[in-house]
C-alpha cells in the first residue's frame, strides 16, 4: 500500500501568533487563536493511550490501531476495509520497524531525532504540523462546538486564500480537554484525506510487551542507515561524483562555486553545488541519477506550471517565497533553486542554455 504524504517536508518550526478570520462563538471559552494556540502548543503526543480511527486517503480506506507508550513508543497495525493486516510498524525507542504482511518484507532504521519528529505521526501530530504549514496562507476560524466520540470538541476550520497553497481547505475537530485532534478533513495535493477516531482510551494500560515485534523467520529485512552522510569535494572532483558526465554551470565572470556537497541518499548519490555572484548566494543546482523507475510526471502542485528547460519536458515552482526549476536530461535529474530573490525565473530558463558538461 502507497501512502503518499507531504508532512515529511514540512518543518517544525513553533508558532507565536497566528492571523484569524472569524470569531469565537458565545457558547466558546476560548477564542479560535486560544483554541490553535493550545492546540499547537507543543508536538508531543497525549498520554499514553490506545486508539482506532478510519482514515480514506483519496479513495483508499484504512482502519488503524495505535498504542502510544512512554519514550515515544509507538506501534501501528493498519487493515483494509476487508480487516486484512497490510502493514505493522512498531517504534520501540531505538529502532523502527516496518513490516509488509504481504510481501513479508521489513525496513528496520535507528530512531534519530530528526527521525522522532516525522515518523509514524499520530493524527493529532499531523494535524499540529498542517496548521502550522498553513499559518500564512489561510483563514483559520472557529466554526463552534460539536462532539466526537460523545467527546466534546472545538470545530476549526482552514480556508486557503489563493490558488498557490500546498494545502487546500481543511477541518479539525479538537478535544476541548486535552487537546486531542479527534477528526480532520484535510484536501492536499495528493488528494483529500479524511480520520476520525472511532475508539480510544486515554487511561489505557498498555504493557511494554507491545513494542516487541517478532518477524516471521523467513521475512527479508532491510536495515537501513537514515544518517544522511555529507562531504564536501572541489570543484576538482567533479569529474567523479557520478559514473558520466553531467551538466552544470562553469565558473566565469561573476559567478562562483562556493560550496559543492555530495549526499549519499539512500540509494544514490546527490550533488549540490551552490553559486554565489558578486559575493551575494545565487542559487544552488542540485544534481541527481534519474531513477529507472521513474515515469512521466503528469501532476501538478499549486504554484506548478509546465516549462520547457533546455528543450526538455520541466517544471516550475513558485510559492510564497520558495521557487524551483526542475527537469530530467540524459540520465540526470536536475534542480535549480534562486536564493537571491532578484534572480528571475526567466532568467534562469535563459542561463541553463549555457551549461557545460563536467570534464
């Protein structure tokens, strides 16, 4: 089963204040930002507690079991509308373990901060970090008081306010008591994604014994080291990143390679070789094999528009602050990224006509 999520690339960067549209109902104690504030107010989860909820990812449905534990333990069992396991991760405190029932095949990676904050988010933690993601690109109100689960619960709603957002329309419903994200509606570029608990139990004992997970003898696992590994080359040893040659920018002029970084990603290598003019960063190039498996692109994101990039298929990126131009060729995927913001699109689209291949 694909799960295609977004949340793994947003930051978690804390909220101070947060710009509202609406106002709080007569029967509310607190006011929506009150009420997000809460919300928001740190990432970890609440309790330990056990839960189920239904989830439909476009139009694939899901029932998942959690236990949450003490330490950030955490084991998930996620089943089809049938009730057939698919999948079972299980977070023991030092590794995390996926494992696919069906291809009897199992991920095991250590946990690493940075691991903590992205792997197997709870609804409330995924929740938690859209509404930050969409602080300045929507209108959050409060739309009143329902209940879930015969839980009381605030009712807030996101409204985006232009076509460029990552995030479409979206809706939670928060536990007034300990701030728990029973049910969200959320619409992404990935499609709309809907949740809502149907058990849970927050005075729940659960045994350390449920952090174990036995693999079948036969299952084949993969360890994998989620250490990004980094070192940076010259331009000198260009040449030998990568099995050919690939394109790039050679330095004349004004323009300057001030940094050059190799990361080995899982299964290939990255190049970033970042340039700066009159002593002002640039934008940094970003350099990659294409993967064999990789098709066609035919979505597009908000703020996506289709481009031709040195006569190549390409694509352009531009949202709030951040923009991109990407493209494949020969072998190569190719990103380019403008950090100084009088560093034009059209500009760039003209630039890589100029590109060398690395001798």
């Amino acid at each position: 089963m694909e799960m295609k999520t977004i949340l793994k690339t947003i930051s978690l960067v804390g909220i101070i204040t947060i710009g509202l549209v609406g106002c709080s109902t007569e029967d509310s104690q607190y006011s929506p930002e009150q009420v997000i504030q809460n919300t928001l107010k740190d990432s970890k989860p609440v309790g330990p507690y056990y839960g189920e909820y239904d989830m439909t990812i476009s139009n694939e449905k899901m029932h998942v079991k959690e236990w949450i534990g003490e330490d950030s333990k955490r084991r998930i069992e996620i089943s089809d509308e049938k009730g057939k396991q698919q999948s079972l991760s299980v977070n023991d405190g030092e590794n995390m373990t996926s494992y696919d029932q069906a291809q009897n095949t199992a991920i095991v990676m250590p946990i690493t901060d940075d691991l903590k904050d992205v792997s197997q988010s709870s609804p409330k933690e995924q929740a938690e970090l859209l509404l930050k993601a969409v602080k300045g690109t929507h209108d959050i109100s409060l739309k009143g008081e329902e209940k879930v689960l015969d839980r009381k619960t605030y009712h807030l709603a996101a409204k985006g306010k232009g076509e460029k957002t990552l995030f479409g329309d979206m809706e939670i419903w928060v536990d007034k008591e300990n701030w728990m994200v029973l049910k969200t509606k959320i619409s992404t570029v990935g499609g709309d994604t809907q949740m809502e608990y149907t058990k849970i139990d927050f005075d729940a004992k659960i045994p350390d014994s449920t952090f174990t997970l036995d693999l079948p003898k036969d299952a084949k696992i993969q360890k994998i080291d989620n250490t990004m590994k980094t070192e940076q080359i010259t331009s000198e040893e260009l040449p030998t990143v990568f099995k050919k040659a690939f394109l790039y920018f050679p330095e004349k002029s004004k323009l300057k390679m001030v940094k050059i970084e190799v990361m080995d990603v899982v299964d290939h290598k990255e190049l970033a070789i970042e340039y700066e003019k009159d002593g002002v960063v640039y934008f940094t190039l970003s350099v990659f094999p294409t993967p064999k498996d990789m098709g066609e692109k035919t979505e597009t994101i908000p703020g996506e528009k289709q481009v031709k990039v040195r006569g190549q298929k390409g694509s352009v990126l531009e949202m709030n602050n951040f923009r991109s131009i990407s493209w494949s060729e020969k072998g190569f995927n190719y990103s380019i990224m403008p950090t100084d913001p009088n560093l034009k699109v059209e500009e760039i689209l003209k630039m890589v006509n100029g590109m060398k291949l690395v001798k």
